[in-house]
DNA sequence: CGCGAAAATGACTGCGAATGCAAGTCCAAA
DNA sequence: TTTGGACTTGCATTCGCAGTCATTTTCGCG
C-alpha cells in the first residue's frame, strides 16, 4: 500500500513522480538532470536511484517548451540518393549527436521544393537548419525573422548574407583545367549539372572561363548529377561535332562515371587515352579500381565540421555575424585523365 | 497605438497573439489549426488572415506536450555509407512526410551502438521508431514498456516478437545458388557480412544450406559490406584452396563489386567466364554498365511502404499484434556471372 | 414569429519541466 | 554560542496549446 506499487508503470513516469519516490520536490529532480546546479551529492544520488527504479527519463519536449531550445536542427537536404550527401548526411548527424543537438531529417524530393518543408520547420521549433538545398532570399529572410540561425552547405545565398560552408569550385576546376590542357587536350566537353544547383553552375563557369581564358573550345550539354547523365551527355556531345573531343569535364563524379562506362563500352574508347574525364566530388565510387576518376575531393569533414561548429556558435550568439568559409577541393589525380 | 504595431515581433507569435490580434479567443486558433475542428468560415478566415499577419505557426512542442503525441518518428540506421540506406531513407522520410509525421534521425558508427541514442529517444517522446539496427531482447522490451512502436527493417527480433519488415534473403539466396549450380560451377567462395549483421548472416546460412544440399563445396570468409572487403575477400579466398574457384557470392553488392573489379583487374579474370560474382540488394551501382551485377534486387519501395504503413498502423492502435512483412526479392540476371 | 437542436465560441485547466526567489541547512571562524 | 556566508532546497509560476464544459449564437422549421 506503499505509494509505489512495482508494477508496470503504464503512463511514463514524470519528474514529480520521481520526487514523490525520492522524498524530494520536482525542482530538485528538474536540477538533477540540469547541468552544472546545485544538488547535494546525497539527494542527486538518491535522486538518480528514484529515476532509475521508474525508467524515469525527462521530457525533452516539456523542456523544450520553457527553456525554448528545443535541442534539434533542421537538416534539409535535397536528394539524397546523390551519394555525396549520404556521407555528409552521416558526419553532419554525428557531430551533433556529439553536441547533444538531434537532428530533425527533411529530404526534398527537388532542389526547389524547400517551402514545402519550411512550414514543418517553423513548427517544431528547431534550434537552427544545416541547408543543402536552394534557397532564395525571402526563404532566407523567413530565416532570419525567427531568429533561426542556418548554414548553408555547399550553397551560397542569394542577395542576403548568410552563412555558409563551401567547397572552392573555382580553384578547384580551374587545376582540372589547367592539367588537362597542360597535357594537350584541345576540344572540352562539358556536362552541367541541373539548372537549379549551385555548385554545380558554379563548376562549370569556373571550367568554361579558365577554357576560354586558356584559348581551348568547350562544347556544353546539361546533366542531371546522375549516371545515365554521363552517358547520354556524352552522346550528345558526340553529335555536336564532328572533330574529336579530347576531354570531358563532368560536373560530379557520378556523371564522370557513367560517361566513362559509356565512353569504354558503348563507344569503345580507352580512358584516358582517347579520352580525358575527369569529375568532382571524391565520392566514395570515383576511387573504385575500374574507374579511379580524376576528381577534386571535398573535404567533407573539415566542411561538416566548420558547419556545425558555426551552428552551433550562431545558436549560443545569436548575433554573430554572417560568414562564408571555403575549403579547397584536394585534386586527386585518378587514372581517367591525362594531366599535364 | 494600437495593439498591433506592424515592427518586426521579435519573440515569434503565440496563439494567444493571433486571438487578439483576430479579436476571438485562444480557443478558436486552436480550433482553426486543429483538423475537423468546429469553426465559423468567418472565423476562420479572419483568423488565419491574423496568423499569417503575424507570421503565426503554431508550436508543435507545446501541441506535443498535451496531446502526447510529438508527431515524430525516430529511424535508427546503422552506417549511411551503406549506399543501401540511403535509399531507403529517403524513402521512408519522404513517405513519413506525406503522413505529417517528422523524422528524428539517428544514425550509428556500428550496427551494436544502439543503446547510446535510446536515452535520447525516450526523451524526445517519439511516436514510434523504424530501426535498422541491431536490437537485443532487452533493448526491444525497453521499446515496448514505453508504450513505443517498433518496425524493423531488414532486422528480426530475437527472443521476443516485433513488428518487421524484410527481404526474403533465403528463397533469394536460393535462387542464386540454384542459378549458379545449374550452370555448372563447382568450387563456391562466400564472403559474408560483419557478424552483427542479421540479414548477412541470414544470406549466407541460405546460401551454404542449399550448397550444400546440392552437393557443392562453399569455402567462406567474413568481410566488412565495403568495397575493399570484396576484393580482400577475394583474394583470401584464392589462398584457401589451390583449385580453381568457380563461384563467388558475396552478402551485398557492394561486396561483389569490389571483388568484380579485383578480380578483372588485379587476377585478370574474365568476369564471368572465368568466374561468377552475385551480389545482393540491387543498389543502384550494381546496374552501371561496368559491372550488371547479377544480384536480388530488394523491393525497397514496398518495403518502405510496409514499414511505414505498419508503424503508423501501431501508433494509431497500440495494441496491435506484432506482424512480419517478408518480400520477395526480384533476381536480376546481370552479367557478372553464368546462371543456369 | 418562436422554439429547439446544432453549431460556434470562450473561460479555464493541465501537459511536464525549468527557474527566480526566498527560505532553510550546514559549517567555519569569531 | 553566535554569526556570516556558501550551499541546498522548495514554492510558485511559466512556457504555448488542446480539450472540456458551459454559454451564446445561429438556423431550420413548424
């Protein structure tokens, strides 16, 4: 007839359940699981006994509603079948599991649908967005106004500062480009990627000036970041010359392969021989023994490292400043391509 | 001076804000937000006009903490690097999406890690969970003490029941193996998956019954899931014996391209005359043209669709019975090997 | 025009934990 | 023993919204 009956405690034990086990007020269990208050050794003990016999667990969402942090971030992402992402999706949430941040998971089935997403973002609350997905400037605004803080990944923002975690494509493409006409190449091929990615246009600029800029020809046809775009890119670029192209630039390291499976199978050629590819991205598939793409590597854990860490910074102050980091791709010299 | 200056509200809007705002009371933005709820079009209209006046959405925290329901789902993944995962992520997040419910995302180094983030599941008051990790009795007992739902996914439970969804490893695996024994192969090589890893060990179990029931030999060796695994497997393989290896199977496609390719390119074997590698999941490189894996493809949009259908399912009615979901995978003769 | 049922609305409380404040406890030094 | 200060502890309130209940309004129909 105690007040504690062992049985299956069907509703969840709440905090003053378990200071009513402990002898104790619901303050002192509050502070028990609070960083850094003051409770007695003694009491936290007994405390912590208390919640252990009750399966005891505080509830994040109650917290969250007073201390307004919810301690989760929104990570919208857009394809995530992109196999970059995965791997940075992966680092992103183990960071901040290390943080003690949760991450609130939104993949968009297009680049551009973020609305769709955001209205849930407002919602729930979240402490702050790891964005690697378009966003124009009055989503960035909406941002703004709540105060929550973002990072874009591998974007920049358009009109509004923001901040921002980048991989240099300039540089990077230019050492592609700078290697491969080095080594003689004189007719470029060029696969984009979709309209709407940034980096991607960003790539191909990058490639297309430094071409122009080093007195070489760049034919141009639009991918969609995945395999059969490599193939049929290359095909289409085929069928708008008639001289050969010497070298393909491809705008990921997915497109690379698959126009290097094309290249080889279907057209028969040797890579690199007949043919230079070279892609971007360093996915893990790119370093594989049948391709070992010539490709520029992100750094993805300095980059998710500097997003979580200016996250998390602009969470704790939230008047810091917006800033844009950029890390320098690594050139990986695979056996795709001729460099000079 | 009126109540509603139009300056920027710094502390975002609460319903409270939208009801003076609208000149109705509390109750009725609740109502308006609330589906099916009971309120006058007038009403209604005036005061969604006040909510988007205001920038007003309202908290899904403080609607988690007295509905008790957070509209969350937690999925538990083992290794995002998988390349079969994120698939199925997307997957289940996009349809978790259309169902209005939000994905809290937990992903682990190691397939065992799973206890670190139970803490902060129950904290977080998740609806329900889809784990694709390992689970021990009594970690899916804490699940169903909690009151909360769980679906495997690609996992049985040992010991107790649960809800799971999964790819029928063995009539896959048998069909394999029958392919590759109708075609004549004699000496098999068999490279498994991590211990921890429950379909791995499923496949292979399937695989060397039904070797052995057709009188073949199967030498084995344990990989990683990884590309390298494959082609160190491989090669461990080739030291076991000083005949001539016929078959290989390997426990994921990942696995059997990396043996593809070294086999191709360090031994120099023709793939398959030389020898025949069969893989399994059907990712998304085991179709490129370089390698047509000949593999099981898992139906992973069924799949997902059964997960998430059954996980809501269990939320909506609690008591419902545990259930196991088992698809049939579909053989994709590719050309990596010699079937019958 | 009036009556009753149905619809719409508002006051109020509680979900579970955090926290400012005041009161209480303990120990060392005077 | 007294006093001051450093810790501990409990009380009461608050976060934003949902849902109950009582009240008011609306509307159909006799």
């Amino acid at each position: 007839m105690t007040s504690t009956p062992p049985e299956k405690a069907k509703a969840r034990a709440t905090s003053y359940d378990v200071a009513r086990h402990a002898g104790v007020s619901q303050s002192a269990v509050s502070r028990c699981f609070k960083q850094g208050a003051s409770v007695a050794p003694r009491t936290r003990e007994k405390i912590l006994a208390s919640a252990r016999a009750l399966n005891y667990y505080p509830n994040a969402i109650a917290r969250g509603l007073i201390t307004k942090r919810s301690n989760m971030v929104a990570i919208i992402i857009s394809n995530l079948t992109n196999l970059y992402y995965p791997e940075v999706l992966a680092e992103l949430t183990q960071r901040l599991s290390v943080k003690g941040i949760r991450v609130l998971l939104f993949s968009l089935a297009a680049e551009s649908d973020v609305d769709d997403v955001l209205d849930q973002v407002w919602r729930y609350r979240v402490d702050g967005a790891i964005v690697a997905a378009r966003l124009d400037p009055s989503q960035l605004a909406a941002f703004a106004d709540r105060g929550v803080p973002v990072v874009l990944y591998n974007r920049i923002a358009e009109g509004l500062p923001a901040a921002s975690v980048c991989c240099d494509s300039i540089s990077g493409e230019h050492a592609l480009v700078e290697g491969l006409v080095e080594a003689g190449h004189q007719l470029f091929g060029i696969i984009a990627g979709p309209a709407d990615s940034y980096v991607g246009e960003e790539r191909v600029q990058a490639a297309q000036m430094r071409l122009h800029q080093l007195g070489r020809e760049a034919l141009i046809v639009r991918g969609n970041y995945d395999y059969e775009s490599g193939g049929s890119g290359l095909r289409d670029l085929m069928q708008m010359t008639s001289r050969k192209l010497d070298a393909l630039i491809c705008a990921n390291d997915l497109m690379a392969i698959g126009a290097i499976d094309c290249a080889r199978i279907n057209f028969e050629f040797d890579v690199p021989q007949d043919l230079s590819i070279v892609g971007f991205d360093g996915v893990g598939p790119a370093k594989w023994l049948a391709y070992q793409v010539t490709t520029v590597r992100q750094p993805v854990r300095r980059m998710t490292e500097a997003a979580v860490s200016m996250l998390i910074e602009r969470i704790e102050q939230p008047g810091t400043l917006p800033e844009q980091r950029l890390f320098a791709g690594e050139l990986l010299a695979g056996q795709s391509a001729r460099l000079g």
